[in-house]
C-alpha cells in the first residue's frame, strides 16, 4: 500500500444511459480490475452520470502518436465525397 | 415521552451514523490515494445522510421544539447513544478499515431486517439506505482481502487491525433491554440472529483474506447506554465547536 508505484492506471469508460455508447470518462489508479471498477464507481458516476462502466489497463491501449497525424488523417480531409451530404433526406427520418 | 423506548432506539441509529460519519470524515484530503480518499469521504457523507433521517425522526418524537441539529450539536457525551465501536480513533488506513468492515457487515444484516420494521418509518429509512450499505459492506471486505491476501506486510498490519478492534464488536451483537423491547414490539432485528450471520459473513471474508479470526471474547460495552470512551468528547468538541460558540450562525 506504501508503494504506491505498484498501482495501474486505468482508463474509465462510462456508459450514461441505455442506448449510448460508453465513452472516455478519465482515468484512475487501482491496484487491480475489481478495485478499478469500485474507484471508477467513486470517481466518477457520483452525480449519477452512468449505468454501466468498463475499465482497462491504460498499457493495453494502443494510441496513434501524434508524429504520424499527417498520414493518417490528412488524407481525407479533401474527400468530402465520403459525407453523405449530397442525399436529401426526408423530414419524417427525423435525427440521424 | 410517550414513545421513550422507540425515541432511544432512533437515537442509537442516528447517532451511530452520525459519529461514524464524522470519524471518516476526517479522512478528508488524507486518504492513501486520491481514489480511497473520495471513497471513504463518500462513506462518510452517506452515515451522516442517514443519521439526518434517524434524527429527524428522533426529532420529531421528542418534540419540544427540537430537530436534527439541536440533537446533533447541543447534547453531551452522556446523551449520545452511538457504539463504542464508531467512536474509535481511525489509526491508520488498516484500522480504519477494520473498523469499517466489522461495522459493515453487521450493519448490512441489521438494516435487511429493518426494511421490514413494523416502524414504517424506520422501515422506510432502512429501505432508503440499504442501497448504500451493500455498496459499503462490498467495499469493505473487498479491502480487507486485498490486504490480507496482498503482501506480508500488508496481511500483518489488516490482521493486527482486526485483533485491536475485536473488543468494540461485542456491544453492537449482544441485545440489552432495549434492543429485547424494540424486537418484542417487531421494530427490531433478532440480534442473536444478525450475530449468527455476522460471525458467518465475517468468518468467510476473513478466510479468503488468510486471516486469522481473533478469540478474544472480552468486550467493551456502554455506548448504547450513553457511557462512553473518552474518544467521544474529543468528536464532539470539534464537531459541535461551531454552533455552541454561535448558536445564531447562519450560513
């Protein structure tokens, strides 16, 4: 408990009604993944913010690194043929 | 007072809430880990969210003008009836711990049977607050296996903390005069009953925890009667400070 070095970081994943997705709500210390989920609990979903939480061991992320933004995203940013913008979609559909 | 027995039964609910809560707030800003620190301070807050509505009620039984704050800040030591047990200093995060695991789990069986209560509105409260008891009795043990079964050191100190706290769990297992009226009247628990499933709970967490059940049989008593440890004084000085000093103060 001392060491403090031995606890994980965390990332929290909360979920804030049934229907949405979860999304990335911070992140947390915890020495283990039941822990994670009691912290997370406290942490983060007091003012009733969720229905559902994951967590995972920030290390099992893997993140695109900022060096590489160029050749990742660049290239589509002059393809606006990819957004369905050019249909006309009826009033009835309502919110897509 | 016509509902005396009832008024002092409600007394012991609220106010073992409320100097539990009081004692785990002082964690406040101190806690191990960011984390534990939010925790337990939210352990806290729930106590002292029940202790209101147990003194609300208390309140209203007494009449004579009084309400939740007169009974929480302007009655003395003799007058409190927490147990013993809540009014131990917290030591360090083990012990606190210790104490809160005991507490807990006897707590969690207590208030299942108090949803039933033939006192709607104790029965009410119960209901209101056995969400955050599960919660509380999970947490604890939780802590206490991870401590037990983490590292030498840790299974050391958890297991030193629950030999040093043993002695307050007595008191709030072992039915006095009142606890045989309130349970005569169908207000309370059976407590031989909660002690059963307490020993059981307890003996079971302690077990995954590879810890040791203390033997000691040797148990403090008196908080339910009003006497107390000298460790109550020293709550209420800081915790009463304020509107004794100012009895006017608004916010």
């Amino acid at each position: 408990m001392s060491d403090k070095s031995n606890w994980k970081i965390w990332e929290v994943f909360v979920r804030s009604k049934n229907g949405l997705s979860h999304k990335h709500a911070g992140s947390l210390h915890a020495p283990d993944a039941e822990m994670a989920l009691k912290n997370a609990r406290d942490v983060y979903t007091r003012r009733s913010e969720g229905v559902s939480i994951w967590v995972v061991e920030s290390e099992a992320i893997t993140a695109s690194s900022p060096d590489e933004k160029e050749p990742l995203f660049a290239p589509s940013d002059d393809k606006v043929y990819r957004h369905p913008t050019f249909y006309e979609i009826p009033d009835e559909v309502g919110h897509m | 007072m016509e509902n005396a027995n009832l008024y002092d039964y409600t007394l012991r609910l609220g106010d073992t809430a409320l100097i539990l809560g009081q004692r785990l707030s002082e964690w406040c800003g101190h806690g191990p880990v960011l984390e534990q620190d939010i925790a337990l301070t939210n352990i806290a807050l729930d106590q002292i969210g029940q202790a209101r509505q147990f003194l609300q009620y208390a309140a209203e039984l007494k009449g004579d003008g009084a309400d939740e704050d007169t009974l929480a800040y302007h009655r003395d030591a003799h007058e409190f009836r927490n147990l013993l047990l809540v009014e131990q200093p917290n030591g360090h995060w083990g012990d606190t711990l210790a104490r809160q695991f005991i507490f807990d789990t006897y707590n969690y069986f207590l208030f299942e049977r108090l949803m039933k209560s033939k006192d709607e509105r104790i029965a009410s409260i119960a209901i209101k607050a056995m969400k955050e008891i599960a919660y509380h009795a999970q947490w604890s043990a939780e802590w206490i296996i991870r401590l037990g079964d983490g590292t030498q050191e840790s299974h050391d100190k958890i297991q030193q903390s629950i030999d040093d706290v043993w002695m307050w769990s007595g008191e709030m297992l072992e039915a006095d005069k009142l606890d045989v009226a309130m349970m005569e009247a169908g207000i309370a628990p059976d407590l031989n009953e909660i002690k059963e499933l307490w020993l059981t709970k307890v003996s079971e967490i302690l077990k995954i925890a590879t810890l040791e059940m203390p033997e000691g049989t040797g148990h403090q008593r008196g908080g339910k009667k009003g006497v107390h440890s000298e460790h109550l004084g020293y709550i209420l000085a800081e915790m009463q400070y304020l509107p004794k000093s100012y009895p006017d103060a608004t916010w």
